[in-house]
C-alpha cells in the first residue's frame, strides 16, 4: 500500500504519530535531494571549493578536475580492503622469505643512506626497510589508478570518508603546483596513495624531505628522499629505537583490569608494571615496568591470541591504521636482524 502525505487525514495522523514523523521525513527528503547526499559535490561545486580553499588559478583547479573521471569501482576497493583480514589470512601476504630478500638487497645497497638516517632521525633501517617493501615492494608496484580520478570519485562518491578525500584532493592540487607534477599523469593507489613510499597528499606535504638537496621531495625514484622520508615521518610520530613494539603472551588470567584493557584495546595505554601486578610476565628483558602498552586479540593460524602492544606499535598505525599492517611490519622487521621487533611465536 502507498500513501501519498496530502492523502493522509488530520485524524489518522494524529493517532500514528510514527508515521507522521516518517511521512515528514520522507518529505523532506524529497524536497531537499541534497541531504541524500549531504557529503557530495557536484563539479562545478567541488572547483568552487578547491579553488576557495587552495587560493590556485581558477584555470589550473577547472582544467584538472573536469578531466578527472569517476571509478565507482575505486568505491567497491575501499570496502573490501586485505586489512580487513584475519591475521592470518594477511600475514602471509608479507611475512615471506621472497620479501625478505628483496629487503636485505635494498638495505645492502643503501647501507649508507639508512645509517644516515638512523643517525638523524633515530629509526632503525629493518623499519624503514619493511614499511618500503610492504608498501610497494621497493618501487616495483606503485600502482597504477590515476591519483586525480581516485581523490575525485572518493571525494564525490564516497559519503563515508567524503570530506577526508576532499581535503587530499585539495593538497593533491598543491603539491602537484609547488612540484611542478601533472595532476592528471600521477599514478598511484585506489586510495590517492603514490610514490615508493605511498604517502597520501597530506602526508607527503607534512613528511616528504629533500634529502639530497635538489629541490624535489622525490619520492618515486631518488633512494634518499625516499628513505628519509619515511625515517622523517617515523620520527615525527614518536618512534623509539631502544623501545620494542609488540609480543604475543599466554592467554592472561581473568581479572579486572586484564578485562577492561582488552575492552579499551589501543584508546588506553597503561603502564606494564600494573599488567605484572595481576600475572602478565614481562616478554623479555627489552621490556620494562614503566612502559606504556596495550592489549588487543588477534586471529592468527593458532587461534584467537591476546598481544602486548608498546607505543612503536601506534606509531606504526599512524602510518597505516591497520593492527594487521603494524603486527606484518613488526615481524617483517624482526626477519631483517632487528631484535626489538621480536614478537615470540
């Protein structure tokens, strides 16, 4: 059955006071299209912002975004992402000898690029190395989505996360003027990620370096930029050398605060010397009493398991959120000789 608003009377509204409200709602949206899609910009719309927000060339703003092309299969990617895995479907997939290789002959040839960069930014070159060949595989898988389209259709079609893309498109505008770079010739991830690095437009604006003194931040094809940029960023999130960053544990003993940690995951840290006081041992002689840590479960092929989590392992998720990333990182890391990201088996 049908109803039409007009057709409805004063009487039978008033005793189906939730339908009124829903005939009203309804209304409302039929009337304003607009708040269906409260997040989405038209063309014309998304320039007008662009060019209000980045204060560039009318011309330059208009000429890119009427080229850029909508992918809603660029949308369908972003809800179905590997990180949303179980660890132990995703481990595999960067945890392996094959990666390991290709890390150690990237490191062996940069030696001297990452000891530099150990000593200015204090992050060990396995991190770096690990993060590099996750993201690309040291520059051999870049991508191949043009940026300009990814940043339009998830800034226009992506309601979920609209805003966040419009602001990398508007940075992506940017640092495509101050690098003299055609916004219409980047190629890069379904996600507006480029480079061997991968960073997002945002990122590559606060983080990027030009460590040899060029006058480019390449982060595409020169191995210094590259890698101290990734130490720079690393270092701007509070990375610690001297401090480990994850360990698997036994299950722990039921208790209250083992509870509520497991509850609160990564939004509370505590310190490890409150977790010794109810039975959690200290993993190792790396650890210490007075470290900030946290515990979250993760599926792995052994089952669910309870992980002891420092403040490098949020470090990490703030170069990529995913727990599964982090803890892949980690023990890729480990597989290339640096003992503070030993995570036990």
């Amino acid at each position: 059955m049908i109803f039409k608003l007009d057709s409805l009377s004063p009487m039978f509204l008033k005793y189906h006071p939730l339908l009124l409200t829903f005939s009203l709602f309804v209304f409302a949206l039929l009337s304003a299209p607009s708040l269906l899609l409260a997040e989405t910009y038209t063309k014309a719309e998304l320039i007008t912002y662009l060019v209000t927000e980045t204060k560039l060339p009318q011309a330059f703003v208009e000429k890119h975004i009427q080229a850029a092309s909508f992918d809603g299969s660029l949308i369908d990617k972003m809800n179905t992402p590997y990180e949303s895995r179980s660890y132990a479907e995703y481990r595999p997939l960067f945890v392996n000898t094959r990666l390991k290789i290709k890390a150690e002959a990237y490191i062996k040839e940069h030696r001297a690029i990452f000891d530099e960069a150990q000593a200015k930014y204090g992050v060990a070159p396995e991190i770096i190395a690990a993060i590099l060949g996750m993201e690309t595989r040291f520059g051999a898988n870049r991508g191949n989505d043009k940026v300009l389209d990814a940043l339009f259709t998830l800034s226009s079609g992506y309601e979920r996360r609209a805003n966040f893309f419009r602001s990398e498109l508007k940075d992506f505008l940017l640092l495509c003027s101050e690098e003299d770079l055609n916004p219409q010739a980047v190629l890069g991830s379904y996600a507006g990620a480029f480079g061997t690095t991968q960073f997002i437009p945002t990122s590559y604006r606060a983080y990027a370096v030009d460590a040899d003194g060029d006058g480019k931040r390449d982060v595409w094809n020169t191995p210094k930029d590259i890698i101290f940029s990734v130490a720079n960023y690393f270092s701007r999130h509070k990375w610690d050398d001297a401090k480990p960053v994850a360990h698997w544990i036994a299950k722990p003993l039921p208790s209250k605060l083992v509870k509520q940690a497991l509850k609160d995951e990564t939004r509370e840290w505590r310190a490890l010397a409150d977790f010794t006081k109810v039975g959690i041992k200290k993993p190792n002689s790396q650890w210490s009493n007075d470290d900030q840590v946290a515990l979250v479960t993760r599926k792995t092929d052994k089952g669910v398991r309870t992980l002891l989590l420092g403040r490098n392992f949020h470090t990490i998720t703030r170069w990529n959120r995913s727990w599964n990333y982090a803890l892949a990182a980690t023990e890729l890391a480990f597989m290339l000789g640096n003992d503070k990201c030993e995570v036990g088996k």
